[in-house]
C-alpha cells in the first residue's frame, strides 16, 4: 500500500518533533563537529547518524507510519549561514538513507512505515525580496533531488510562512522529481501565527487559494501554535480543499521553566484534539511537531489510528489570493450591460445626438 492509499483509507500518524527531541540528548559542540556548526541538527546525520537513527526508530517503537528526515533547514540557504550550502547533497542524501533504513526495519507486509523529506523555509522571505525566488528553488531542486535518491517516500513542504516560498518548493520538488524520472506525493504544511494569520499577514483561505493550483497531494497546517489555536482554521480546511488535510501541532505554547523551553500539552490532551480533528473534519494525517514526544505520539495512535476519518464534502471556492487575503471568482448577476444605448447603429437618438455633436445628449444616454 502506498502512502497516498493509506491516507484515503485511514489516518496516517506522522512523527514527533526533530529539533526539540534532539536537544534533549545533552549534545555538545563535539557532536556537531564544532562549535562553528553547533545547533546545526542537520550536520548530525554526518557526525552522529546513530543519534537520529535512534530517534526515528523511538517514534516507529510506539506505532508511528512516517517518520521525516532530519533536513528541515538542509538547503542553501540556512546552510549558507553555517558556511557548509556545498554539503547540500551529501546531508540529504544521508538523512533519507538512515530515515530509510530504520523504517524498513520496522515496516512489514501488513504495516508498512514511510519516509518524508522534510523540506523548511529558510530565513529568508521572497515576499520580501530577502531572496531571489529563482536562486530560492533552484536552492530547493538540489535538496529534494538527494532526498529522492536516498529513498524518501514523499516529500513534505512544512512550516510554510510565505506563499511564494511555498510555490519555489513545490517547483523546485516538482523540478527535482522530473529530474530524477520518479514522482512522490507531495504534501505542503502552512504555519498560522497566534494573529490567525501566516507571518506576512496572509489568512488561511488566502493560502489555499494559492496552493490548490499547485496541486499538493496533502495540504495542512503545522507548528506555531498548539492544536487548540488551529481549530478553525483546520475547519476551513476540511470545508474546502479539495485534497486531503493534515495536522501536525505543537504541544501547545512554549513558556521557559528553569531557564528552558517547556511545552505543556499532555500527551493526552494532544491525543484528545486529533481524535476531534479526525471525527468532526475528516483530518487524515496527525502528527507532532515542537515540543512532541514518542509519549504524545503514542497517546495519538492509541487514540486515533483505528479510526476512519469523518467523511468531507468540500466545496472548492475559485479565487484570486494576494498575500494577505483570497477574493473568489464568485458571478452576482448572469451578464450586465455596459453601454448598450451608446450605439449609433442600433439608437436613432444617439446616433441624430452624435451627427448634431450633441455630447451632452450623448453623455446623458450613456449614463
């Protein structure tokens, strides 16, 4: 089974968080390989892969489906901030053969386990103009193409924070798997700030409407906030894209306890929010991402990887988005007539107006 059947048929329990779990294992700047690249996780699958590959298989232990790779900033551009956008290839190509390697060995016929390519935006804004969007995608092309090549089963576009970054990925994925002769689902992730809306101001309807024609096989929201801050924004989700959603929270908001960052979201709670985002709106994909453990990942497949989700009827509103908000292509009237008494050949009046130079006739008529 693939990974889109199984996302038609059932909900599918992606991982928990990457870089949070990752800080938690007392690394220092040896691990790294300096401290030049400290706080850099995506180095460690060249300088400690046994460290990650423990980390997908603590997710895959409690019963996760897809665990991502540990790539979220492995592009050009945050990789340029390190001094290292050369090792662009080699840090892919690693982090999906240790992602590969330790799914298979949990996988079976009847469970198979899947692998993301976790493709983040950066640092900086092409809205903005902080990055050409062509030096951006071609950035993002090199990525996903190691990602291919080291055997990821999808590729996932997450925390998107603006709409033209998200359009440079999809291209440069969509590039990449052209590329390679091998095509993956394509999944894309929108991060909705505690505003309601992405950092640039955009709203969720905006969002959409500039990514169903990019066509994403998966489309959802991710990171931020909690999942109690994403309830209505999921709810238009599920009432209008026309292709499956996702959920990937994090646990709650973050406070500093003792100096460091706290999540207070119970596995419990977690698990409580994706069990009525799958019943009430037919969410397919559930997951964690700052701040979750395999305990919060297990409390979620307890909970909710039995269960089929809610059926959706969704109604696709075609509409032009700027990058704040979305305005549909909706007709109020069947057709209106501009000008129609203006015409010499069909109204005698304006027509004698017009020879006599009459304008003020002829402006009244049209009026």
């Amino acid at each position: 089974m693939g990974y889109l059947d199984a996302v038609r048929e059932r909900v599918v329990v992606f991982d928990g968080a990457t870089g949070t779990n990752l800080q938690l294992r007392g690394l220092t700047a040896d691990d790294f390989g300096g401290p030049a690249l400290e706080g850099c996780n995506e180095v460690l699958v060249a300088t400690r892969p046994e460290v990650v590959a423990e980390l997908h298989a603590s997710f895959l232990e409690v019963g996760c489906d897809v665990v991502e790779t540990d790539t979220f900033g492995a592009f050009a551009v945050p990789l340029g901030e390190y001094g290292i956008a050369e090792r662009t290839e080699e840090l892919n190509l690693a982090a999906a053969r240790i992602a590969r390697s330790v799914a298979d060995d949990f996988a079976t016929p009847d469970r198979p386990r899947w692998v993301a390519g976790s493709v983040g935006p950066g640092t900086k804004f092409p809205s903005l103009g902080n990055i050409r969007f062509a030096e951006l995608r071609d950035a993002y092309q090199v990525q996903a193409g190691a990602l291919l090549a080291g055997g990821v089963d999808l590729l996932l576009i997450e925390t998107v924070f603006d709409l033209l970054q998200a359009k440079a990925a999809v291209i440069g994925c969509r590039r990449a798997m052209a590329s390679a002769g091998r095509a993956v689902p394509l999944q894309v992730q929108v991060t909705i700030e505690l505003t309601g809306r992405m950092l640039p101001g955009t709203e969720i309807g905006a969002a959409l409407a500039a990514l169903d024609p990019l066509r994403p096989d998966v489309v959802g929201l991710n990171c931020a906030t909690g999942p109690a801050e994403m309830h209505e924004h999921l709810r238009h989700l599920a009432a209008h894209a026309r292709m499956p959603v996702s959920c990937v929270p994090n646990a709650g908001l973050p406070s500093v306890v003792d100096g460091a960052m706290h999540y207070d979201l119970t596995p419990e709670q977690l698990a409580e929010h994706h069990h009525r985002f799958v019943t009430e709106f037919g969410v397919s994909v559930v997951g964690g991402c700052c701040g979750t453990t395999p305990a919060h990942l297990r409390a979620v497949v307890e909970r909710c990887a039995d269960l089929v989700p809610a059926p959706r009827s969704p109604v696709h509103e075609p509409a032009a988005a700027s990058i704040y908000t979305a305005v549909p292509f909706r007709q109020e009237t069947s057709f209106l007539v501009v000008g129609e008494r203006t015409n010499a050949n069909g109204s005698r009046r304006f027509r004698e107006a017009m020879l006599a130079d009459d304008w003020e006739t002829c402006v009244a008529m049209a009026k």
